[in-house]
C-alpha cells in the first residue's frame, strides 16, 4: 500500500473551502500571520530606535570633541602663549637682526607713549602730551597690549595689565564708533586674553561689547555705527546720507526717537564685528553676542549681488544697499576681509561654510575692479558708482594681497595659483629680491596688487605712502592725498605673502619700508606721521595702530612661522590674534531651534541698564 503525501497540493491550501472545513488551521493561519507581522514591525521599530540612538550618540561625540577642544584652547589659554618656548628652526641672522630692530621701534613708541600719554588715547608726540580720541579708554594702552606680548616684553605688558586691571574705565558719556571700539579694545582684550590667560581681559572685554550691544537694536539688525558708552543711544554719523522719509517714518516711532532723520550703516562698520563677538561668545559661552553679529551676515546675503559687491551705504531699517560707491578702500574694505577670516576662525567647517561662499563670490567681484597702468602695467583696484568707473585707490585696499593669500588655501590647485598671482608680483620667481625690477616673464597681464602697493612708497621722495592713488593714462600712478599716517595695509600684506610663500623678497621690501619710517618718522618723542609724503613735513600723532599693527607685521615678517602660527590663530583687521576656534553645524542648528522654542515675550527681551539684549 503506498504511503500519502504528507505535502498538501498546491491548490488546497489556498483554496479558501480547505480552511471553512478545518478552523482550527484557518486560526493557526492567522495567527501566524499576525506574529510575522508584529515581528516585522518590531524590527522596523528596533531599526529606527536604534538609528535615533546612533544619531544622538553621534551629536554627542561631536559636543565631546568641541568640549576636549575647547579644554585646550582654555588650558592654553589659562597658562598663555610662552613666546621663549617658540621654535626658532630656520630663524637666520638677518631675520633675527632686523626683528630686534623692530622691537627697539616699539620700545621707543611705547615709552614715548608711557612717559607723556599714559593711560590716554594716543600721544602726540611734538608737543609731548596725549589726546582721548576714543573717549579717555587707554586705546593706544589696549591697542598694544599683544605686540607687547608677543615680543616679549613682559614688564611693559605687566604695568599695562594693571592699568587695565584698576584704572580701565568704559564708563564715559562719550560717542563711540561702534567699529573702531570693537576692533581696537575688544580686539585688543580678547587678543591679550588668549595669549596671556588673564581673565582681567575678558571680563573687560565683556564690560565694553554689553555697552556696544544696542547697537544692533534695528529693525534688520544692521547695527548703527556710533553708540553712546553710558546711556546707549545708538545712531550712524549724520555725514553718511540720509534715509529716504517713507522708510524712515514707518519705522523712526519704534527704533528711534525720530529727532532728525538717521544716516545710513557704513558697510565695513557693519561687517567688522563679527571675529570679536563671536570670539566673545566662544570664551564666555554667550551666545549673545555671536547671534548680534551673525544677523548681519543673514542680512546681507538677502541682497548680495552677483558679483558680491556691496555699496559702502546700507539702509538699517530696510537692509537695502544705498546708490553709493563700491571699494575695496575706505568703507568696504573690512567686510570682505571678514567674510574670508570667519570661516577661518571657525576652522573652515561647514558651519562656516556659507562665509566663505560670500567671499569666493565677492572676489569673482574684484576681478571686474582690476586694471593696469601704461606704461608700466602697475595693477590697482578702481572704484565703481553705479555703472562708472573711477582710476583711484586707497592704500587701504592694500590689505588685499594679503586677503588673497590667505584665502587662496580654500580653492582648488588651478584657481588657487590664479587668485595667488593677483596677490603676488610675480608668477615664477622673476623679479629681483632686492629691487623688485622684472628679470624675465612675469605675472601675465600684470605685475599684480602687491607689486603696486609697495611703489606706492617708493615713488615717493620719502619712500612713505601717500593716503590714495590716482591712475591716469600715460601716467602710471600719481598721489592722491599725500599724508601718511603711519599705515599697517602694505606691510600686512608682505606678511602674508611671505607666510604662505616663503619669498624672501617680501621681507626686503618690508624692510626697505621700516627704514623709511625710521628715517622720516621716528623723532625723539615717538614716531609721527607726515603730513605730505612728498615734502616730509610731519604730524603730531603717533596713531595707535602703528604700535599694533604696523609694528607688529614687521616684527612677525622677520620672525619663524611658528610664532603666532596660522594654522592656530586668526588676526582680526587690527592685528589682534584671537585663537582659531572649531564650530559645529549641529551646535549651530541647536542654537537656533532653542531660540525659536523660547515664548515670544522671552525673545528680544531687554536686560541691563542700558538694554543690552
């Protein structure tokens, strides 16, 4: 007898009839189907519960890596930069000389500076007394306090840090520019926090930015540019334009107290707070001050042009560009140099990334304001109104090579050498170290910006710069306004030039410029500038950026590129170096979301005596 299939066929099992005959397979059935449904879910379930945890796990070993990195940053903070400790590898007889050359400059500023105008804003050193042009807050003092640092002068920098300690007062009813306070004094404090690790610095370097802060109480958040340190009224220099009367009656009741109708925002005093303040941020863990500045940015990216030039006026109440000049000189300079150092500062991550996107944008800009001279093909920078065109430049706008080098280490190989070559005077190493003369193929198309900002001294009978620069055809160059005020733009960029290129001859000719203030400059009572670079008569102010930046980027010019390492810090447009920094998308975001949680009356809310937000 055969044996029975224990297999059901085919057809009887799904077969509707087989389960209405036998029920308890028809439940068997269905529970089975439910168990691998439920199982299915669970593991669905399962998957996602664990792709959330990998997902936070993540965000907090990221928050754990930004922790350990800013542990370092305070432990080297707390114990400061030991200048001696620095590798000296490669530091040759020359460079060394002239470094103390420069140090002897300083030493003879600031104790020029100490004997006559201790304590005030800047000396003047012929009639050897001082004059508060920042309100009586020790800015030449402030200003210095890092080269001090920096070039090891320990007890100069200690009787400066007890003035700050116990004589440093912000309290002045005085009408500050809300840049120059930030750049010089905030700059200066957070500067000689993190080399020093005195926390005197950053307590007062929150004292003035809480005073700074009402500032950006407008509609846009666009700040207005001079600001009252006791009462904090905030308002723009009355010389910038005015608002056109729609704008500003709709808004003038709720920002203002609509006395007479406001001035416009100066681009760069607008866009040149955001290193301090986010800076500020960083070490203080509030992010009050980062989100101020960081408002601006978001606004004026609304509005970027194409070509990423802003004009120099900006409507605070709207956040519209003005019909006004675009520069690179005086006005405009700084913001490009800002939305190039802030991805910098916050160690080029994606956080930042839209920083850079901006500058990349803005240089495909400067590319249009390029032309050259006959006959000798010098390369400048001219200025634009509208859809004309003016033959002019500042020696301001010589801080451009340097931008350039800076920023060529974000593009690739090919545009990298391109935008390099702009910065540099020459493509190939064609041009003498000593004289700067062509010896063969140079930069094609022109003998680029460096080149032309270091003949804007030597033209000149006392080898110093003139203020600005005409272009006429067949001329070359002449000098426009022909003071000097003892300016740090050239000598900046030769600076950075020589970091990323290792050409001596950049060092030359910032050496060549050194002498030239020492020889027209220097009188026994400080340093001065002159009042026509042509006849040499001179001033009787020692400005306060001479001992802070000028001085400061020659001395690093002739020093290892260990000391004050770009890999490590940034320099904010007063030569101040504040210690780079990484920031995290995730933190960002987090940020964000946290704000836009809080209730509304929360946000926006008024603390502090003077309404510091």
């Amino acid at each position: 007898m055969g044996k029975k299939s224990s297999t059901p066929t085919s057809g009887s099992i799904f077969n509707p009839k087989h389960y209405l005959k036998k029920p308890q397979q028809l439940v068997l059935v269905i529970f089975g189907f439910v168990s691998l449904v439920l199982l299915v879910s669970d593991r669905q379930s399962l998957t996602r519960d664990h792709h959330e945890v990998v997902l936070r796990l993540n965000n907090e070993l990221k928050q754990l890596k930004l922790q350990l990195e800013d542990l370092k940053v305070r432990d080297k903070g707390s114990t400061g930069l030991d200048i001696s400790s620095i590798s000296k590898d490669g530091d040759d007889p020359v460079s060394f000389e002239r470094r103390e050359k420069v140090k002897e400059a300083m030493l003879h500023a600031w104790n020029s500076y100490e004997k006559y105008a201790w304590g005030q804003d800047e000396l003047q050193p012929q009639t050897k007394n001082g004059a508060d042009s920042f309100g009586g807050i020790g800015a030449t003092l402030i200003d210095s306090l890092d080269t001090l640092y920096i070039m090891g002068l320990h007890e100069q920098f200690q009787r400066a840090r007890e003035w700050v300690a116990h004589s440093l007062d912000f309290n002045k009813d005085y009408e500050a520019s809300v840049f120059e306070t930030t750049i010089r004094v905030v700059g200066g404090l957070l500067s000689a926090f993190d080399l020093s690790g005195d926390k005197v610095f950053l307590e007062k370097a929150k004292d003035i930015a809480d005073r700074l802060l009402p500032a950006w109480n407008t509609p846009t958040g666009i700040p207005y540019n001079m600001i009252n340190l006791v009462h904090g009224n905030a308002h723009n220099h009355r010389w910038a334009g005015v608002i056109s009367l729609p704008d500003y009656s709709l808004l003038c009741n709720l920002f203002t107290e609509c006395t007479e109708k406001p001035a416009k925002s100066i681009l760069a005093d607008s866009g040149t707070e955001q290193l301090e303040f986010i800076a500020l941020s960083q070490r203080t863990k509030d992010p009050k001050y980062l989100d101020k500045v960081e408002k601006v940015i978001e606004e004026l990216r609304k509005t970027l042009p194409v070509d990423g030039l802003l004009p120099i006026y900006i409507n605070p109440h709207s956040g519209t560009a003005a019909y006004s000049p675009i520069t690179f000189g005086a006005m405009g300079d700084s913001f490009y140099e800002y939305l190039l150092k802030v991805w910098v500062q916050g160690n080029k991550t994606e956080a930042v990334k839209h920083y850079r996107e901006m500058w990349e944008t803005s240089m495909k800009g400067l590319q249009s304001l390029v032309r050259r001279t006959t006959p000798s093909s010098f390369t400048y920078l001219c200025e634009k109104n509208g859809n004309s065109f003016s033959d002019k430049m500042d020696e301001l706008a010589c801080f451009a090579p340097g931008m350039l080098a800076l920023g060529s280490k974000g593009y690739g190989p090919g545009e990298a050498e391109k935008v390099l070559s702009l910065a540099e005077e020459m493509q190939h190493g064609n041009l003498d170290e000593v004289t700067g003369k062509c010896l063969g193929v140079c930069t094609v198309g022109y003998l680029a910006l460096a080149w032309t900002c270091y003949n804007f001294y030597q033209l000149t009978p006392t080898k110093l710069a003139g203020e600005n620069y005409l272009f006429r055809s067949g001329q070359d160059m002449n000098v426009g306004t022909s003071w000097n005020i003892l300016r740090p733009e050239t000598v900046e960029s030769l600076f950075y030039l020589w970091r990323f290129t290792g050409n001596k001859t950049y060092q030359e000719w910032g050496w060549n410029i050194f002498q030239a203030f020492e020889r027209n400059s220097r009188i026994e009572t400080g340093y001065v500038g002159l009042a026509d670079v042509n006849s040499g008569i001179k001033d009787n102010k020692m400005q306060s950026f001479f001992l802070a930046e000028t001085l400061k980027y020659l001395y690093l010019l002739f020093s290892p590129p260990s000391v004050i390492s770009m890999d490590e810090w940034v320099f904010n447009t007063e030569a101040h170096p504040l210690r780079i920094v990484t920031r995290d998308l995730h933190q960002v975001k987090s940020q964000a979301e946290r704000q836009q949680k809080l209730p509304t009356h929360f946000r926006g809310r008024k603390e502090g005596r003077l309404g510091h937000v």
